[in-house]
C-alpha cells in the first residue's frame, strides 16, 4: 500500500466533506435564523455519521454548535 496515496485519498475526502458539510449547516441555520425558527442561544446538537461499508466501519461523531 502507498501511504503518501492513501493519505492524499483521505485528505481529499475529507476536505470534499468538510466544504459541503461547512456549505450545508450555514445555510439551514441562517435560514432557521431568518425565519425566527431559531431557538433562543441554545446549543444545536449536530452530528456526523462516517461509513466504510467494505471493511465495516461505523462511526458517529457529535457535538454541540453555540450559535
């Protein structure tokens, strides 16, 4: 296995998620905050589900964002 290969492989997706996820929750939660459907400075629990079907990896990564 190439490692310098399999790091850059990683790196891309995971940039490629980043972006879109990043791009996705700004535009529900101005939307939620245009509507007025935002709670008041509560914490919105966010969560990130990761799969590797092939080599059976499950993985869920949560958090809370303080808007």
């Amino acid at each position: 296995m190439d490692e310098e290969q399999l790091n850059q492989q990683i790196r891309k997706f995971l940039k490629k998620v980043g972006v879109t996820s990043q791009r996705e929750l700004e535009r529900v939660i101005r939307a939620a905050a245009d509507s007025g459907e935002l709670g008041s400075g509560k914490p919105l629990a966010v969560s990130m589900h990761l799969s590797l079907p092939a080599l059976g990896l499950e993985l869920d990564v949560e958090d809370e964002l303080d808007v």
